[in-house]
C-alpha cells in the first residue's frame, strides 16, 4: 500500500490590471490556481488590452519552493506574454505571499502599456500518496553552525539530526526582513556507506543582506567522510566573507 501523508499546497488567486499611456484599469481576468512543491501548475491567462488593440495571451506557470515557519508562501511565478503589437516577453520571480495579502508582479512592459497581475494566496493541506521507499541504514549528523565576520567566528548552536540512507535531512532558518532578512537552508543527503566512509551529497541555498543589496548562494558538495570525522560547509558571501559555517560530523 502507498504510504498516505499531508502535503502543503498553496491556492494561489490571479488578477491582472492593464495600464496604457499611465492610466490604470482593472479587468475581469480572475483565476486559481493550485500550486504544489512537485511540479509547476500551469494556465493561460486572455487578458484585454484595449478596444482596439485586442487581447494578451499569458502563458502562466506556478510551483512552491519554500515554506517558512511565519505562515507566509515562496511561490516561483513564471509569465510568458505574447499577443498583437506585443513584443514577447518572458518574466519570472519568486514571491513571497502572506495570509490575506497580495503582491504586484509587473509581466509586461513598453513605451505604452504595462501588464501587472495582482497574485494573492493560501496554504492548503492535501494529503498525498507516495510510494514507499526502502530505507537505508540509519546515519546521525552532529551539525554545529557558527557565525562567520572575516577571520573572525561565533559559535552558535550545536543541533542533531537523524535520517537514512538515500533520504535528505534539512536545516534552514529564516531570520530578519526587507533589507536585512537572512535565508538559508543546508540540506544533507546520505548517498551511501562503505565501511567506515559515507558518502554525503551537501547543498547549500539562501540570500544574505549586504552593503550592495542582497546575496543570493547556492552550491552543492559531495563529501566523503569517516565516521565521526567533521567536514566544513560555508554559506557566505562578501569579501571578507560574512555569513555562515556548518561543521558536519556524521555517525552510522
């Protein structure tokens, strides 16, 4: 029997407003759409121009990509715009929406005419059947994270974290907001044991504040370690680099 477990989705509600020569109209465009963490959802939008003019076709897909503990959603938006005496346009941005908010997403613009598409939304609990994965053996990481200023750290926290082999375990936080905020998540995936070696698959993603406006960082490393023995991850940006380091030392 698959196993049955509650997935979060987000129902994401979609306007559009049209300005030409700077005045502002709204339209009678209005859909749902269902976005999940798996795989983009996809629509087409007809939205008036003008009398004359005639109508834009929006080709409209939406996927989740991250859910903060804050009850808000990352939705990863992607717009393509074609239609007569339209140049097209392909935009796309990642949004964070909050419970009973709406945000602007401009799609379209020129010298006469601009297409904004007013997007709201709401997290969902659906549940899910997935098929069961054998599990591996059980692998354990001690994950210390430290603060990093240049030459200079900060010990912070010391966190365990249990999982399997070929199963991924995360450790993310988000801290701040508008110019200061600070997202990053570690996610560790145990590819496999031999002996006393395993083999983990690392990545590393988020945004760190700067003097220049925000960093976006994103590697991945495969490691291979002995047991008990610690491997270093950074997540900084900036010379001299500020940011994060997680000291990983895995047991099984």
């Amino acid at each position: 029997m698959p196993a049955v477990s509650l997935e979060t989705h987000l129902m994401l509600h979609v306007g559009a407003l049209v300005i030409n020569d700077g005045k502002a109209a709204a339209t009678d465009v209005s859909q749902d759409l269902e976005a999940g963490p798996d795989a983009p959802t996809a629509t087409t939008l007809r939205i008036p121009l003008h009398p004359v003019v005639g109508v834009a076709a929006v080709d409209l897909s939406a996927m989740l990509v991250e859910i903060p503990e804050d009850g808000s959603a990352v939705v990863r938006v992607v717009a393509k715009v074609t239609g007569p005496g339209l140049v097209p346009k392909t935009a796309s941005r990642d949004l964070l929406l909050r419970e009973e908010g709406s945000s602007l997403f401009e799609i379209y613009g020129d010298d006469t005419r601009r297409i904004l598409l007013v997007l709201g939304g709401e997290r969902v609990e659906r549940a899910v059947a997935r098929d069961r994965v054998p599990l591996g053996e059980p692998v354990h990481f001690l994950l210390a994270i430290e603060r990093v200023e240049g030459d200079r750290s900060v010990p912070l926290e010391t966190n365990e974290l249990n999982t399997f082999v070929r199963q991924p375990v995360e450790y993310s936080f988000r801290r701040g907001q508008d110019a200061g905020l600070e997202t990053v998540r570690l996610s560790l995936l145990p590819v496999s044991i031999s002996g006393d070696l395993i083999t983990i698959q690392a990545e590393v993603t988020g945004a760190l504040p700067g003097a220049a406006g925000p960093s976006l960082i994103s590697h991945s490393e495969r490691i291979v370690a002995s047991r008990r023995a610690t491997s270093t991850i950074v997540a900084a940006a900036g010379a001299p680099p500020a940011g994060y380091r997680f000291q990983v030392t895995p047991d099984f």
